[in-house]
C-alpha cells in the first residue's frame, strides 16, 4: 500500500533521514520503533508532505506522492495524529473533529462519524464544547485521534499516541488502535517509544537508529530478539 | 462638566475609530497567520480610496448623482485593492515565505514605499479634492450636532462589515481554515487545508477591508493624496497592537480606543498633540500590558 524507497529529509543543511526504506502493506499495523532523535517523526513528516524528502521516492497505491503538497496527500486518505497532539486550542471539540473531515463534504456521513467517535470516546461527548486547548493530556489524545479518523483515512499515521499518559489511558488507546484497524480495515502505520505494547498489537515492526532503519521483522521476532530487548524494551 | 460636548467628542471618536479598527484588522488577520506586519497595508488603503476617487469624478461626469456613486466607487475600489493586496503577497512575501523573519519585514518596507512613489508618479503628489457623495440626511434632525451624515454612513458600514467578517470567519469554510491555520500551521496542513490559499485569503479580505476604510475616511476629510497612506497605516498597526495584535476583537476594540482617546486628548487639551495621545497611549499599553488589551501571554500547552 506505502512504499518508501530510500528517503532523505534534510532540515535547511542537517540530514534527518539518511536512507530510509519501508513497506506497509494493506490491512497491517506496522510499528516504527527508535530512540529520541532517531527520524521517526520526521519519517512520518516526509510521509505527509510536511518535510518533503529531498532524495528517494515514496509510492502509494503505486502512485510516487513525494512531490505532492501535504493537504493533496491528506486527500489520498493518509492521515497523521502528530506527536504533540496539535489540538486547535480555541476550537471546540466539535470544530476540531469537524476540522478533521474538511475536505469532505459529505454533511450526514461527518454527523454519523462524529457519533460513532463520541462512542469510542465517551468523555468528548461531555467536553463536546469546551475548547480543545483546555482538555486534559489523555482527552487532547482521544481527540487528535477521533479528528484524524474523522478524515476516514486508510492509512493512519500515529505518532507516540502513548506519550505522557497514564497506564490505563495507554491501555484503552492501544486498544482502540487496534479495533480501528480490525473493524474498519484501516491500515495503520504506529511509532512508538512504548515498544512493548506496540510490538504486542503491531504484526510486523521497523527499527530506527540516526535517521536510518536497521531492523525490520516480524513483530512476534522484534519482542524475543536480545538487541531490541536490551536497547528498547528495557529488559 | 459640558456633557454634550462630551457626547460630541466620544460619537467623534468612535467613528473615526471604527475606521481605524477596519484597516487594523487586516494588520492583525495577516500578523495572525503568518507573524508579518504588513507594512504595505496603509498604501492598499490609500489605493483604494484613489480608486474611489476617479471612479467617482467619471461617474459624476456621466451625471450620477452622490449617494448612487458611493456603493459603486467603493465596490471597484475594493475589487482593485483586493487584486493589489493578493498581488502584493505574491511577489512581495511568498517568495520569502522559509526566509528568517526579517526578510519579509524589510520587503514589506520596501513594498510599502514602491508603491505609494507608485501612486504619486502616475497620479500626483498633491492634495485632491475628494467629492461629497454622502447628502445630508433629513433623517437625522438634532442628532447632526453629534454626527455628520457621513459619521452615519460609516458607523452603519462599519457595523455590517464588522459583522459580515465575524460571521465569515465563525461559520464559513474559508473562516474555519483561516483560523485553524492561525492556531497551528502544520496540523491544518494535515487535515488538508491548503495554507497557501488560506494566506491570499486572509490578504484580499484585509485589503477589503482597507479600502472600504479609504473610501468612508476620504469621504470624512475630503480630500486624499498618495502619503496618506502613511499616517494611517501607522495608526491602525498603533490599534492593532493595542488591542493584541493577531486577535481580531482586539482590532476592534484598539481601534475605537485609540480613536477615542484622540479625540478626546485633541478636544480637551490640544489638537495639535492629537497624534501624541495616540502613540503616547501606545507606549503606556506596550508597558503595562505588552500583549495588549485582550492579547494573550504567549503560552502553550504541549
Ligand atoms: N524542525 C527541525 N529543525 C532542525 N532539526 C530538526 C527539526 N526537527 C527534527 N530535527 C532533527 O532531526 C532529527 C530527527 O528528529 P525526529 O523528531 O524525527 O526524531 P524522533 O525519532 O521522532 O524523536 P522522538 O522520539 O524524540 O520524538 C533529530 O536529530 C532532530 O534534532
Ligand atoms: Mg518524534
């Protein structure tokens, strides 16, 4: 479905990504998985048209996107929740998930949607009208995930969704992770800091060292493999 | 205490504030978006009302009369700004969009001057007459010892602008991407928005704005030359950055501050300081409250 043949993304003269090829393929939940700095998120940016790579190619469906502007990429129905979550703060929760299906047009499909993540995410509900800037680290999440499914993306790009959040918050996020890609055949695309639970949902996973993959495997074989336990699953 | 020379000076200044809360908006609306001062805005406003001033001296020639004059000078007005200020961000500030922050401060200069010496050589340097297109209304029997008909018309167009833009910004699709571009550059990129078009947007309603601005001050004073751009370019930014610059009520309300507070600084001391007062309340606001009435410290939730 995504292919990435050997990227490189470059930030003004600093080379983030120096080689980065991978496969998703349709239906899968593949994990991307590295220490801080290593181009995870930059990865994703490139994806997306945000920090275009300046080398390489990046197929979808067949079709190179590399040279396309972000909101064309978003309209192929690739959509990302960025690490950080970047909620529009003075938006309602309701304007952030309507901003989510912006380039649909579809009225009734968007209501029905809504409803749907209203009851994935029963607290948005209640905080329907609040603005999303004041939401709580674990609402701000459940939304920035519910606004990108409101884009009914087929491939979902989630950047460290677990990060700062309590346990069982964690828990309930990788569960839904999971539902959306199992009921909704959405083919989803995880990094992760929290490789333990990602590896554990994830059917096969990439390994991510100074801008370069030097890992890839199924992800059953990434959780038994010494070097990963050692350096990323802190056994 | 005279209270209806008090009621003359604040009905005074709040007209003339309305108007500059008009071009201030546009100062704010770009500075919002993409954390420019637009330096040029001022001679988009002073385009507009040259625009209006020889579509109106055709159009009298042809033998209409004021009041039809006025809406279609204007309208041509604003269509001609609209084309300068999308222009403008075109040549002058797209190409330096990934430039360091300075870069297009000094174009906007740049621009700013080009095209007011612009103005001047294909037109003149001097002062001209600008035509009475608003009549006395009847209407409006004692209430003249406050307002002027063309006080009248400009509250009245002010208002509906003012409302026109906030209904535009709170429900169309246009507004919505205005401001979540405004609120987070990258993340309305990923839900789709297209920033380019968003920012050409934000530059043609500012221009509106600005000329319908020319328009309704030229027709207050009288008469309009290629620097006036200047002066109130200066004090719109002045009101924009009272009222917190990128916040679009603040415009508003920096706006008739500013126009109040002149007025009646000029009417209970002395005119001659009345561009003192205005910048003199400046310097105070910046001190005490450097983000502005209703800005915001700058903080953010990660
Ligand atoms: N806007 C930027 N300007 C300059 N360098 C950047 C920028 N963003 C990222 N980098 C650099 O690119 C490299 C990769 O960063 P990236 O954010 O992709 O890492 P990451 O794997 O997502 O890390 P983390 O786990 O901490 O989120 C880092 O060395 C970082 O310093
Ligand atoms: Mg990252």
């Amino acid at each position: 479905m995504l292919e990435v043949r050997n990227i490189q993304t470059y930030y003004g003269n600093i080379q983030a990504l120096k080689n980065v090829s991978l496969t998703i393929n349709e239906g899968e939940i593949v994990t991307l998985i590295g220490a801080n700095g290593a181009g995870k998120s930059t990865t994703l940016m490139s994806i997306c048209g945000v920090t275009p790579p300046r080398h390489g190619e990046i197929l979808f469906r067949g079709q190179p996107i590399h040279h396309l502007g972000a909101e064309k990429i978003v309209s192929l129905g690739i959509c990302q929740v960025p690490e950080g979550r970047h909620i529009f703060p003075q938006m309602s929760v309701i304007e952030n998930l309507e901003m989510g299906a912006y380039l649909r047009q579809d009225k009734a499909g968007i209501k029905q949607d809504i409803e749907y993540v209203f009851g994935r995410f029963p607290i948005l509900e209640k905080r329907r009208n609040q603005a999303g800037g004041t939401l709580s680290g674990g609402e701000q999440q459940m939304l920035a995930i519910s606004r990108a499914l409101l884009a009914r993306p087929s491939l979902l790009l989630l950047d460290e969704p677990s990060l700062g959040l309590a346990p069982l918050i964690i828990k309930h996020i990788f569960e839904i992770i999971k539902k959306i890609n199992s009921e909704s055949n959405t083919t989803v695309f995880l990094v992760e800091q929290n490789a333990n639970q990602a590896l554990k949902i994830a059917h096969r996973g990439y390994v991510m060292e100074n801008g370069a993959i030097t890992l890839e495997d199924r992800a059953e074989n990434l959780l038994s493999n010494e070097d990963v336990k050692r350096a990323y699953l802190g056994m | 205490m005279d209270f209806q020379y008090l009621f003359e000076l604040l009905c005074g200044g709040v007209v003339k504030g309305s108007i500059y809360a008009l071009i201030a908006l546009g100062y704010t609306m770009v500075y919002g978006i993409i954390q420019l001062i637009n330096f040029a805005h001022g001679e988009i406003y002073m385009i507009g009302a040259f625009v209006a001033f020889i579509v109106a001296g055709v159009l009298t020639l042809t033998g209409y009369s004021g009041l039809g004059i006025l809406p279609l000078a204007a309208l041509i007005a604003v269509i001609y700004a609209a084309a300068y200020g999308y222009t403008l961000e075109k040549i002058a500030y797209r190409p330096l969009r990934n430039a360091p922050r300075l870069s297009p401060l000094i174009s906007a200069i740049g621009a700013s001057i080009f095209l007011m010496n612009y103005v001047q050589l294909v037109q003149t340097p001097d002062f001209l007459p600008f035509p009475e297109l608003v009549p006395d209304f009847e209407f409006l029997g004692d209430l003249t010892q406050f307002m002027s008909s063309v006080d009248v018309v400009i509250l009245a167009v002010t208002t509906v602008t003012m409302i026109a833009l906030t209904v535009l910004i709170k429900y169309t699709r246009i507004g919505k991407a205005m401001r979540a571009t405004q609120q987070d550059m990258v993340m309305a990129r990923l839900v789709g928005v297209n920033v380019d078009r968003v920012i050409s947007a934000t530059f043609i309603i500012g221009s509106v704005l600005a000329a319908i601005g020319g328009v309704l001050i030229a027709s207050r004073t009288g008469q309009i030359n290629s620097a006036i751009g200047f002066m109130a370019g200066i004090k719109a930014f002045t009101a924009a950055v009272l009222g917190g610059i990128g916040n679009i009520p603040g415009a508003v309300l920096g706006g008739l501050v500013l126009g109040v507070a002149e007025t009646f600084g000029a009417g209970y001391i002395s005119s001659a300081y009345e561009d003192v007062f205005a910048f003199g309340l400046l310097v105070l606001i910046l001190i005490l409250r450097p983000a502005g009435l209703l800005g915001k410290a700058v903080k953010q939730k990660v």
